[in-house]
C-alpha cells in the first residue's frame, strides 16, 4: 500500500533556534560521560592533573569538541526536519487544488521556492518574475511585483511535481541526516581512537530479538545522540540515528579520514 502524506500549508520553526539551543545545552550537562566514551582525556589529560596547570587548556578543548557534537547532531536534525519529496509533492498537489493560497504569501518556504523556480507570467524564462511568489522584491530586480495569476500557479505547481517525480525512487529512501549524523561523530572519534571496532550482539525491538552491532563507538554516538533533543526530531521525521552507515571501512582508521580543507 503507498505511503500517503500529509501536505504542509504553514511555515514550521527553525531548526536553528530552539531545537538547536536545546541540544547545545543537553550535550552540555552531558558532557562527563561524552568526553570519557571518546577517550578525551587520554589526548588532552585530565582536569586537575599537575596541580592544574593545564586546566584552562583542557577546558577550552573539552568545549570546543562539545561544540562540535552540538553542531553535527543540529545539522542533521536541521536535515531530518526538510520535508520528504512525497510531503512536497503532497503539498504542491493541495496548491493545484487550491492556487490562491500562493496569493497570500503564507506558504511554506520550501514550496515557495519550488514554485518560483518553475513561475512563468507568459512566455519568459521559468523564475524569470519570482517575487511574484516569493511576495519580496530583491535589490537587484528591476520589474515590479504582481500578483500571481491562479492559471501560472498551476502551472507552476505542475512543473514542479513532475520535475519531482522523475527523481523518485521505489522503496524507502536513505537518510541524509543519518549520514551527517554517523559521518560527523565518526570522524571526531577518529581523532581520539586509531579505530572502530564494533561486535554483534542480541537485543530485542517491538519483542523480536534482533542482532545489533556493539563496541566503543556505539557507546559514544549513544552518549551523545541516543537521548539528545535531537533525536525527537529524528525520530518524529521518520529518521534513524545509524550508528556507522555504510560503507564504515573507509573512515575506520585515523589514516583513511579526509583531509580537513584548512590542512
């Protein structure tokens, strides 16, 4: 049976506000048991060791890879919360229904923007007159701003669902916000530790037992992501926090992560 989705008519909160505020602040108060399951004080030491001397040091380290955390686990939040085509297409599909909803400048962002690209007044060049959508006019056009025609709005919404259908796929698709999430963490633990090793192990899920994977890494993306305020956002947008999404063996060892682009 096909998935059906719900459209969204209203624009929805940033990611980037509370939600990411939010997270900051529980990596934060958790930030004992983070730091001790990536092995931060075998590279920097401990607090309070040499009566001290070097606690300003380990602090800023300490806050600057928490920051770090704090920003990999926003960003895939910010990518678990962008719509999935199916919701886009359901939401364009209400706009053809119901076209002078583009006339009063309150749908979402994202629709707007797909509408814009594919607007035409006439015969001109697709998002040749975008403002007409988006409801702004920016410093350099030099038209005037009208009123979007239902007929073009239509039209528009048409374009825009056929050019987003040609990329689907059958099946469920990948998650992006799973690879930034897995990728990201990954590479700060690489930092700390030569290499990944993981292990199975029995566990059980909606009362069937399943083989999951295990070890030191796991622990640590647990430690920070499991019970973060990021993962309600994961989870309510249908998205799991993969521990090490495929293919782990290129980033296993501290010798095969990428070179940082300031390096």
């Amino acid at each position: 049976m096909p998935t059906l989705y719900k459209p969204i008519l209203t624009e929805a909160d940033s990611i980037w506000s509370t939600p990411a505020e939010a997270i900051s602040d529980w990596v934060s108060a958790n930030r004992d048991v983070i730091l001790a399951r990536l092995n931060f004080d075998e590279e920097h030491g401990r607090l309070g060791e040499a009566d001290g001397k070097f606690d300003e040091q380990i602090k800023r380290a300490q806050d600057e890879v928490l920051g770090e955390i704090s920003g990999v686990l926003a960003l895939g939040a910010a990518q678990a919360a962008e719509p999935k085509t199916g919701v886009t297409i359901a939401t364009l599909e209400r706009i053809k229904k119901h076209p002078s909803a583009a006339q009063d400048y309150t749908l979402p962002g994202f629709a707007e923007w797909l509408l814009a690209s594919h607007y035409q007044r006439g015969d001109e060049d697709t998002g040749t007159y975008f403002p007409d959508v988006m409801g702004f006019v920016p410093n350099d056009f030099h038209g005037t701003i009208q009123i979007p025609r239902e007929e073009s709005i239509l039209k528009a919404a048409s374009a825009a669902i056929d050019d987003l259908s040609q990329g689907r796929r059958a099946g469920r698709p990948s998650s992006e916000a799973t690879r930034i999430v897995g990728e990201g963490l990954r590479g700060i633990y690489l930092r700390y530790n030569d290499k990944i090793t993981r292990r199975s192990e029995t566990s059980c899920r909606h009362g069937d037992y399943i083989q999951v994977e295990a070890g030191p890494f796991f622990d640590f993306v647990s430690a920070a992501a499991a019970e973060s305020p990021a993962r309600a956002t994961f989870t309510s947008c249908d998205c799991r926090i993969d521990c090490a999404p495929e293919p782990l063996p290129n980033f296993s060892h501290k010798s095969s992560l990428p070179s940082q682009p300031w390096q």
